[in-house]
C-alpha cells in the first residue's frame, strides 16, 4: 500500500509540473531563411494586474505609451533567437503575421497568452496555447510596466524557441 501511495504522489507531482502548453503545427515552411512576418499584440481581452486593459490604463498612465515598447520587447526576444530563420518586424512584403492573442498579465508581469501565425489567405498555420517566458518566480523587481516588459522579452524567446524547433522538423 505504501509502494502505491508514493507512486501515485510521484504521478500527481510530475502531472502537476507539466505544461499546459500545446503546439499545433498545420503548415511551416521547413528551414526558413528570411521569412518576414508581421507582429500583433491584442491586449483587450487580457486581465492585466487583475484589471481589464481599460482599467489598468485608467491605473497606470503610461500603459498606452508603454504598449509599443512591450511588443518590441516580444519581437525582440523572438528574432534574438531566430537568427536568419524567421525576421519578425514591420515589412512591405510579409508572408505571414504573428498574432498574439494576451490573456494575463499576473501581478509580477508575468504574461500567458496565445500565439497564431497566420498565412496570407488568413489561415492559421501555426497555433500555440498558453505560452510563457518560463516558469513564473515568486518575487520580481521594479514598476509594473517593467516587469511586463521584461515577461514580454522572455515570452518571445522562448515563441521563437518554439517556431526554430518546429522549422527544422
């Protein structure tokens, strides 16, 4: 009886650990070079600090000024990982678009969110659910909008992490 209890709180322990984090591929080109991709961030429908995103801008005055920064922070982080691969910014002739879909922003700035990458006939070629930057701490430094900013470059790491290992596949 023992033997079974402590497997079956080892089971509940590495279920507990995993990620609801999924990835659904439908089509990616394989090893890209140079793929343009436009990048957009909806927050109107996230929870923000507990707060709507009209809410939290009522709160934190600097929200809407800071917003263009936060998506540069995602786009960064993602093309640092990238390399040559994939080139996501403002271009004239993009083959695909980014769409980041953010669902919370939790009292640390930590950010959970969706990611569709959508083809120029507006399909989804390449959908992941629940992405992070990581495993959430428990104590973070500096303003609100800091710390968002400093999730939003981790989040896009590791989406670019995630894009560079289904390319090569």
């Amino acid at each position: 009886m023992k033997k079974i209890f402590i497997v079956f709180s080892l089971l509940i322990c590495l279920c507990s650990g995993l990620s609801a984090q999924s990835v659904t591929i439908n089509a990616l080109p394989k090893n890209p070079v140079g793929v343009h991709m436009d990048l957009v961030m909806d927050f109107s429908q996230a929870v923000i600090y507990g707060m709507s995103e009209e809410e939290f801008a009522a709160y934190e005055e600097d929200w809407y000024k800071d917003k263009p920064s936060i998506m540069d922070k995602f786009r960064t982080g993602a093309n640092v990982i990238l390399g040559d691969a994939y080139k996501i910014g403002h271009y004239k002739d993009i083959s695909y678009t980014v769409k980041v879909t953010v669902h919370t922003i939790t009292d640390e700035g930590y950010i959970i969110c969706d990611v569709d990458i959508i083809d120029q006939q507006g399909q989804s070629v390449f959908h992941i659910d629940h992405l992070t930057g990581g495993k959430e701490p428990s104590f973070f430094i500096g303003t609100k909008l800091a710390r968002i900013k400093i999730w939003a470059a981790l989040t896009g790491k590791n989406f670019g992490s995630i894009l560079k290992d289904a390319s090569v596949r």
